[in-house]
C-alpha cells in the first residue's frame, strides 16, 4: 500500500484555524492527525474538545485522534462524539490496555497504541493482532517542532517483523520529527503512515509539501 499523510493541527495557526483546514480539506493529505494533551501525561497542553468539535465540523478528512493525557478511557464517548476514525492512546497512560482497545471498537472507532521513545516494540506482542495501527512516536510527546529521534528507524524494522509474524494487520504510524529525509527512510523501513507538524505547516507553500511528502 502507498504510504498515508496525516498533517498535525498542532503546528497549524490557531488564529486561522478554518483557513488551515481548508488548505488539508484541498490539499492531498490522508487524515487529520489532532494531538489532545493534559498537562500531566506530557508537560504541555494543547486544546480541547470545545475547540475539536469546530475542527471535526469543517474538516473532510478522517479524524486521526492522539491523546496524550492520563485517564484516557474515560474520554472515548467525546471521541467518538467528534465522529473520529482513529483514537490513539498511549501504552505508557493504559493499566488496562486490552480493555480500553476493546472499549474503542465497541464505540465503533479504529483503535491505536502508542509508545513512547522508550517503550519496546515488544511489549506490543499480546496486543498486536488486537490493535489497528501501531503509533511510533521518535520524539518525546509534548511538542511539536523536535528533532527525530534515529532509534525509530530500528523500531519501525522491528515492529514491520511482529507485524509480519502474528498476521496482525496493524498499520504502522510515526510521530515526531517527520520531513522529506526522515520520512522516506521512515517508509523504506515500513511505516504506513506519517504525522508530520512543522514540515507541513511551516512550509513556504503547504499543499506542495503534503504532496511531496505523498511522493517520497
Ligand atoms: C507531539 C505530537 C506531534 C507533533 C509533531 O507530541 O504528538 O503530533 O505535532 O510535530 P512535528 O511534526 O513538528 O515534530
Ligand atoms: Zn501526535
């Protein structure tokens, strides 16, 4: 399969939020990618469903929700209410992983797992063939704007063989850092989908960014 862009909201201008979402609307870019933070799980806050429920009223691209807050299970009724495709939660913020990826497909919603930098792919094994999408993030959540992290290469590499191996059908997500050098050899080491804020939205000219990122 052709690899997926999914451009994060968070590097948009917040000023101009519908202007920016009718230039993803136009552009060539897969999903929207929407980055929820609590100010505990990661040292930063970003915005909220009063903001997203805006944002998934203009937006014509599915809805690819990462959450990065404690607690997460209890916010799948307002995921699903804003009409996501995708909820993604952390490893690191579910005691009860299988129970929340569980409680995600039953409110109809695909279901993603991210790790951290420091999380193992193999900690993913008695999950994988549960999951949609694996979330990779190769930088530590929080902030957009990083520098990507080289270890993700190594971890793409290793999660494409578990995927391989269990038969899962896990789709294969990086966040953090992603430009046109990341990105190709992200995708030649097998990602399937890649975020990316800053190369996208602090680009000259946008919608050719997303279309070069479409055509590494
Ligand atoms: C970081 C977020 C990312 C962020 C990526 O915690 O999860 O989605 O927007 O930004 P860039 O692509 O600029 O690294
Ligand atoms: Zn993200």
């Amino acid at each position: 399969m052709n690899h997926l862009i999914a451009p994060s909201l968070l590097s948009a201008d917040f000023s101009h939020l519908a202007q920016d979402i009718e230039m993803i609307n136009r552009s060539e870019a897969d999903w929207l990618h929407l980055d929820i933070m609590d100010g505990v799980f990661v040292p930063n806050i970003s915005f909220g469903f009063p903001v997203l429920k805006h944002v998934a009223r203009l937006c014509t691209k599915p809805l690819d929700v990462h959450l990065m807050i404690v607690q997460t299970e209890k916010f799948i009724p307002e995921v699903k209410e804003l009409g996501a495709m995708m909820m993604n939660v952390h490893y690191e913020a579910c005691t009860h992983l299988h129970k929340v990826i569980g409680a995600i497909h039953e409110a109809g919603m695909k279901a993603g797992v991210t790790l951290n930098p420091s999380t193992p792919v193999c900690l993913l094994k008695d999950v994988i063939c549960d999951v949609d999408m694996v979330l990779l993030m190769s930088v530590n959540p929080g902030f957009g704007g990083q520098k990507f992290i080289e270890h993700t290469i190594d971890k793409v590499k290793e999660l494409r063989e578990l995927i391989e191996s269990t038969g899962s059908k896990a789709l294969i997500e990086i966040d953090g850092g992603v430009n046109l050098d990341t990105g190709k050899r992200l995708v030649d080491a097998g990602a399937d989908v890649l975020v990316a804020g800053n190369t996208v939205f602090k680009a000259d000219d946008r919608e050719a960014m997303i279309h070069a990122l479409k055509n590494l």
